[in-house]
C-alpha cells in the first residue's frame, strides 16, 4: 500500500490536482463576490449597496460587522448594515483577500461624502 501512495504522490497530474483543489477551497473558503473600491456611489432611496469592505490586518481574515458597527461613519442619509463576507484587491497584502462588506440602504436623497477607515467615500441618494 505505501508503495501505490509513493506512486500517487510522484504522478505528474497529483501536482495539478493538488493545484486545483487548493484554489477551489481558497475560492469556496471565501465564497464571496468580489468588491470593487471607489470613491462615488449612486444609490436610488429604498436601494441597498455595499459602499465598501474592510479587511483584518493580517490579510487573511475579515472582521465581524459587529466590530465594525460602532466606527461607521454617522450620516442622514441612511443606515449602514452587514454586507457579508466578500473579496477584494489589497494593495497593502498585494493579494485578493477576505473582506467584510459594509452595505448602506439609503433613506434619504441627498449626498454626502464620508470617512470609512481613512478612505473618502461620497455617496449620492437620488
């Protein structure tokens, strides 16, 4: 038996399956859309939109909304709530990692330009 394992292991194709296995639980574990970083969001009133995502600063986990919840920016316009596990593009990771996404459901027409984390974030209600 351990020789058809050693056999197993030294077969051309175990590298590529291993490959493939890895990127789907990769891809499963996070099994989240990919978001998209941007400075300007045009929501309709009754609309919800995720407006941005956070990640962990270990680059490998995402923070609960719950822990984000009390350093959300204050605003008239509508309610922040959690926009679910997501992905997105890192610059500080240089890699895709796990994110929270953070939604807003808009009230109110209006705009206003909010802080989330340090990154300017303008939002329009129409």
């Amino acid at each position: 038996m351990l020789k058809t394992i050693d056999n197993v292991f030294s077969h051309k194709w175990f590298g590529i399956v291993l490959v493939a296995v890895a990127f789907l639980s990769t891809s499963a574990q996070v099994g989240a859309e990919r978001f998209r970083y941007g400075k300007f969001f045009a929501v309709l009133v009754g609309e919800t939109k995720v407006v941005y995502a956070v990640r962990h600063r270990d680059c490998e986990s995402m923070p609960s909304f719950d822990r984000l919840r009390e350093r959300l920016p204050e605003t008239a316009l509508g309610t922040f709530s959690d926009g679910g596990e997501m992905t997105a593009k890192s610059r500080s990771c240089d890699a895709e990692v796990p994110t929270r996404g953070i939604a807003f459901t808009a009230m109110s027409k209006g705009e206003e330009t909010m802080t989330f984390f340090g990154d300017e974030v303008t939002i329009t209600v129409e």
